[in-house]
DNA sequence: GTTGTGACTACCA
DNA sequence: ATGGTAGCCACAA
C-alpha cells in the first residue's frame, strides 16, 4: 500500500505515549504531520495483530471516549487495559489528567 | 468517476 | 449538554 510510511510513523508516535498517557487519534495524526488523518489512525490500529506490543489502548477519541459500540468485546478490553495503568473512567470518557504525552 | 463506510473532528443549532 | 452535519481521507465496490 502507498501509507506504508505513514503507518509507520503511526506505530512510532503510538509506541512513544507513556504507560498511564493517552492521545487522541486526531493528535497522533497531527503528531505524524498529516492532521487530517484522524480516521486513518483507527484504520491503521484496526488491522494490528492481537499479540502486538503496541499500546493501541493508549489511542481515544478527542471527547475522552473508547470509540467502540460499549460493552462490545474490544471495548471492554481497552477499558480493562487503561484502567490497569490507573486511567480513571466517569460515565464511560476520562479525565484530561491523563491526555497529552507529558514526562 | 461515484458511492458508501470507518477505532475521527470541529462546528453549530 | 447533545445531536446533527459537513469536512476529512483511504479504500473497496
């Protein structure tokens, strides 16, 4: 495919947020140079495999929200995921406490 | 070329 | 706050 590039820089910017953190897609994109991309950032996570190490988890919608149907099986798993790293969920969207890639 | 579909967003009523 | 809408972009029919 032609986004082979892309796809990589997506990876890199993913595997660089920090255990606890999270960005959206819209910011990850924008985060690769192509801030119109947001969508693609979901088409790109949507095909890694299930053994990946890429804390794809780390990935949320720019309202704080899992961009999965709730209670579907992926959204529960990501929940679990973030929780697990101390990511704190109200009615389903988080706080900004845990947005942005800050050290 | 057109149309529809997504792990998206920003804007507006 | 909430729902609709119009951009957005890659991809598959």
């Amino acid at each position: 495919m032609l986004n082979l590039e892309l796809n990589e820089l997506i990876w890199q910017v993913v595997a660089a947020i920090p255990y606890g953190r999270v960005l959206s897609y819209g910011q990850v994109a924008k985060s690769c140079g192509y801030p119109n991309h947001a969508r693609y950032v979901g088409t790109t996570l949507k095909m890694l495999p299930e053994d990946t190490r890429l804390p794809w988890h780390r990935v949320v919608n720019a309202k704080g929200e899992i961009s999965f149907p709730v209670n579907s099986e992926a959204y529960k798993r990501q929940i679990s995921l973030l929780e697990k790293e101390g990511v704190i969920f109200k009615k389903g969207k988080l706080s900004f406490e845990n947005y942005g890639v800050k050290y």
